[in-house]
C-alpha cells in the first residue's frame, strides 16, 4: 500500500506522519537548511572580523597619518633652525669682517698718533736743550 501511496506523492517518515515529499528529498532539504544556516552563521563572523579588520586599519592609517604629520613638522622646525643657524652665522662673520676693519683702522690711527707724540717728544727735547 506504500507503493500505492508514494506514487500518489504521499510518504510516510520515520514517526509515521504524511509528507509530500519523498523522506529522502526531505532528508535532504533539511540538511541543506542546515548548512545554509551554518554557511550563514560563518558569513556573519567573517563580516564582523572583516569589520574588526577594517576599523583596526583605519585606526592604524590614522595614527600613521598623525605620526607622519609630526615627523613633517620638525623636519620643517629643524630646516628652519639650520637656515636661522646660517643667518646668524654670516651676520656674526659680517660682525668679524666689520671689527677687523675697525681693529685695522684703529692700529694705523694708534701708529700715527704714536709717530705724532714721538715728534712732539722730539720738538719738546729740542726746545728744551736750546
């Protein structure tokens, strides 16, 4: 009679109840539910780990981006101190420059004002020994 029946498409399960479809084809259904639901609950975890990844790297591209900003900042502090460093040197080598020159000036102007009190001296000694 079970012949009779599953060529009419009705079956019979394992606890006896009707069913439309074929036990093995029901079988079968379920287990492809069953991994659906697995395969689904797996696609979940890697969206949320995906997600995880994703802010970490965010995270990481930002702080990299600070970092970056910083190390730009005192190259442009350090470039800035060595032209201020270059500046300073030839306004002291201008300083030398203008120093020596006056060193020199005031050598020649001491030698001749030496020449001057030697003269007088001489006048002096001459005028007095008259």
């Amino acid at each position: 009679m079970s012949e009779v029946l599953a060529k009419s498409g009705i079956f019979f399960d394992e606890v006896d109840r009707i069913c439309i479809l074929e036990p093995e084809v029901s079988k079968s259904t379920h287990d492809l539910k069953d991994e659906c639901q697995i395969y689904t609950e797996k696609i979940d975890e890697f969206q949320r780990i995906s997600t995880k990844y994703i802010n970490l790297v965010q995270q990481l591209g930002d702080t990299i981006e600070k970092e970056k900003m910083k190390a730009i900042g005192a190259r442009n502090i350090l470039q800035s101190m060595e032209k201020q460093k270059e500046n300073n040197q030839e306004q002291l080598q201008a300083l030398i420059s203008e120093k020596t020159m006056e060193l020199e000036r005031l050598k020649i102007q001491f030698n001749s004002l030496q020449k001057a009190e030697m003269e007088q001296h001489e006048i002096i000694n001459q005028l007095t020994h008259c």
